[in-house]
C-alpha cells in the first residue's frame, strides 16, 4: 500500500512514472508509482502498490492490491511458427500493417475480474479471464490460472484454494449484505463497526428479509 499522510482525493490519485491507457476509475482510487494500466477499470476505494501492470480487467471495490502484482498478462500467439511479436506487429519492422488490429482486438476481449474488498499480495500473477471472487485473498507469488470463489484463500504455483476467511453460512450472508455498496456517507457513519468481529457485525447489519 501506499504511504500517504495527506486525504485521499475523491479523484483517482495517480503516482509519479505510471502509464494509463483507456483506464476507468471510481471515487477515492490510488494507482501507485511505476504502474502501467491498459484497458481496465478500477471500483471506488481500490488501490495498487508499486510496479504493477493490470491489462484488460476490471476491478472491484476496495481492492487491495499489492506491490508487482500482473493482472491479464497476454499471451503471445504459440501455436504459430514463431513466438515473436513480428508476427502481429508487422508495422514494426517494415512488413505492412494487415491484420495488425486482430489480435489486440482478442486480447482486449478476455477480461480478467477482480471482485469487491479482495487482497492480491506481492507478486500474484492472475491469467486472462480469471475471475476472483469478492473477499477473496491471492497469497505472494502466486499464479493464478483458474476462477478463485469468494473469500477463498488460494496460493501457490498454480494457485490453489487452501481455505476459507469464514463459514458459508457468514460467506452467504456478506454476499447478500453487499455493504461495498453502501454509500460514501453510511460508510462513514458505520466505520468503526468494520473493527467488528464478523459476527458482531452481521448480527448489526444483516437482516433476516435480504434473504428474500
């Protein structure tokens, strides 16, 4: 995370030497220095550390996302006779520019979705199309190849989930609460209650009708 003694501006806050192209940002986001952005959109209150390079995705809430995480990492076209980018940047080398867009266009299309209040830890790389789930937590180093549920806990190489932040039952319960939702003013008037333990909280929050 970054260290910032000064409030948050409503608007994105954006650190020194960070690339953005078509990025999309909520209330309160901080990108943080040396990030590289492509083609991705980033819910309120969602922050990433250092070094970070998120392409074709889209990102929650409160999202926490640490120092030198990839998000979307593309795939270079492996089923050809060469590995090397000539091949779909033919400009680049003086060979014309023919179907030069198509491949871009394919990689903009496999968006990778990072859920609401996740934690992605240093290092974590997570695959096209990969879907984390909301409260989910990535461990340092991982790699991400397949959907994660919510508030599982995955790591490893390839991740794999190892456990649960609760029971289904508490899981079921703050899907449904969806309190990520909740306006900027409620947040700020019930913010001490997030100290809570989890049961506390729901037993404030949770009614028996979201259920319905």
């Amino acid at each position: 995370m970054i260290t910032n003694q000064q409030p948050l501006s409503k608007e994105v806050t954006i650190h020194e030497n960070t690339s953005i192209v078509k990025g999309t940002f909520e209330d309160y986001v901080e990108i943080g220095p040396l990030n590289a952005i492509e083609n991705a959109s980033f819910g309120s209150f969602s922050y990433t550390g250092q070094f970070c390079f998120v392409q074709n995705a889209k990102i929650g809430k409160f999202a926490n996302i640490a120092a030198c995480v990839r998000i979307g990492p593309t795939d270079h076209p492996y089923q050809r006779p060469t590995l090397h980018h000539f091949t779909y940047r033919p400009s680049m080398y003086g060979f014309g520019i023919e179907n030069e867009a198509e491949i871009f266009e394919k990689r903009e299309a496999r968006i990778t979705t990072v859920g609401h209040d996740t934690w992605i830890g240093h290092g974590a790389i997570i695959r096209p199309e990969v879907s984390i789930g909301n409260g989910a937590i990535v461990g340092a180093g991982a790699v991400v190849t397949k959907d994660i549920p919510p508030y599982a806990i995955a790591v490893g190489v390839p991740a794999k989930v190892i456990k649960y932040r609760f029971d289904p039952a508490t899981i079921e319960k703050l899907e449904k609460l969806k309190w990520w939702d909740w306006p900027f003013e409620t947040l700020k008037e019930r913010y001490q209650d997030f100290r809570l333990p989890i049961d506390e909280f729901l037993a404030k929050y949770y009614k028996e009708e979201d259920d319905k």
